[in-house]
C-alpha cells in the first residue's frame, strides 16, 4: 500500500529545521524530485545528498531498504522506502542524471548494495575520500566528525542516538520517529558539509583571481558598471 508521512520541524542544529517526507509512492515522488529539479536548475553547484539504510540480511545480499535524499534546507528531505516501493522510473532517473552532483559518506558499501537493485548513481563522490579532519586520531573520519569539526558538534552526539537494534529495523514499518530524525539528519548533514567545502573552495579560487587581476582591471571592475541597469 502506497503511503507518504510528512514531518515538520526535525532539529538538525542550531535553529535550522528540516520538512522530512518519508513514501513509497510513485506519485509523490514525482511531484518531489520535479520540487528538486527546479531548485538544482538555480544552483551554480549541483549538489545532491544521498545515503542509504539496509535491510537486515546477511552483508553477502544485503539491499538498501532505505533511501535519504537532501539539496538544501529550504527543500524536504526525501525518504524513499525502497524495501517497500515498486521500481520508480523517476527516481532511477533522477540518480543518473548527470548534471547533478551525488554526494554521500563511505559510499563503496551503498554502490554495490544500490547494483544488487539495479540502480547507479551518476558523479557519486565519496566526502570520506575528499576531506580529512585536521590532526585526526584514526584512519578515516566518520559522517559525525566531519560534521561536528565543519557544522556543530550535535552531530556526534546524534549519532549516539539510535542503538544497534534499531539499525537492523530499516525495512520494518512503520519507522520509528528516531529513525526518521537519524536518516533525515544523515543526509542534511552531508549535504550541508559538501556544500560548506564548496563555497570554502570557490571563496578560495575567486581570491587567488583577484590577486593575479592587474590592479587597474580590478578597480574598474569594482565599479560593476558592467552591471549597472540603467
């Protein structure tokens, strides 16, 4: 049975609140990634949060029961209960289009589970791979300390939040309200720690122009009389 639950105001951090939309349904998800397409046509940096939650199977033929999409605060976050939909034509669309940019954490385990459903994600880029925390301790750093070093550290807490069991219950439904909070908090922090890198970079690469500009080219176009609508 096709089912869409709306959810207003999940903390993220701060003062920021996310709108969840947890479905199935085929319908709705049209409406929603037509909502995303629209808002990714204005964006100069494509960026699209993905995440997945398993089934409870043994690893070997684990699926993803679960998909968390985010491109902003000002859009919903997307739950699409894969272990409960039909194939969306749509969705699978929306994951291979090439002029988004697919971000998400750890992604080795998430591609070969998304192959054993037949589904590719386009220009998937693995943050864990990209960034590293400076002085870290281990290895590699997790979701929650990227996300408590780049955005706040109510992320390493809220990581705590939800227990092994629970883990195990992404394709049970309904879906607890924590399981609701941590999926949609999962894919709004990679989506916000992706796009923080991305201004730092741009912000970065715009100074390094300004400086190698003559400095008579930098003054007149200071002016913006290029800009002026007269």
């Amino acid at each position: 049975m096709a089912f869409t639950d709306e959810y207003k105001g999940v903390e993220a951090h701060g003062n920021t609140k996310l709108h969840v939309i947890h479905t199935n349904d085929k319908k709705q998800m049209a409406i929603s990634l037509a909502q995303y397409e629209r808002h990714l046509g204005l964006q100069r940096h494509k960026i699209v949060s993905i995440d997945l939650e398993y089934n409870n199977e043994p690893e070997a033929t684990q699926k993803p029961a679960l998909c968390q999409l985010s491109i902003d605060k000002t859009q919903s976050v997307l739950l699409f209960q894969l272990s409960a939909a039909g194939r969306c034509t749509v969705f699978d669309n929306f994951l291979a289009d090439p002029r988004y940019t697919f971000i998400g954490f750890s992604i080795d385990g998430d591609k070969t589970r998304l192959e054993r459903v037949n589904l590719e994600v386009a220009n998937f880029v693995d943050i864990q791979k990209e960034w590293r925390v400076p002085k870290a301790t281990k290895e590699l750093d997790s979701l929650g300390d990227v996300s408590g070093m780049l955005i706040d550290d109510y992320y390493n807490k809220m990581k705590k939040k939800i227990t092994d069991d629970e883990h195990k219950r992404w394709a049970t439904l309904p879906l607890s309200m924590r399981h609701i909070e941590y999926a949609a908090k999962d894919a709004y922090a990679a989506y916000e720690i992706w796009n923080r890198i991305t201004l730092t970079q741009d912000g970065i690469c715009r100074a390094k122009q300004e400086k190698e500009e003559p400095p008579n080219k930098r003054a007149r176009s200071s002016w913006g009389w290029g800009d002026a609508n007269w």
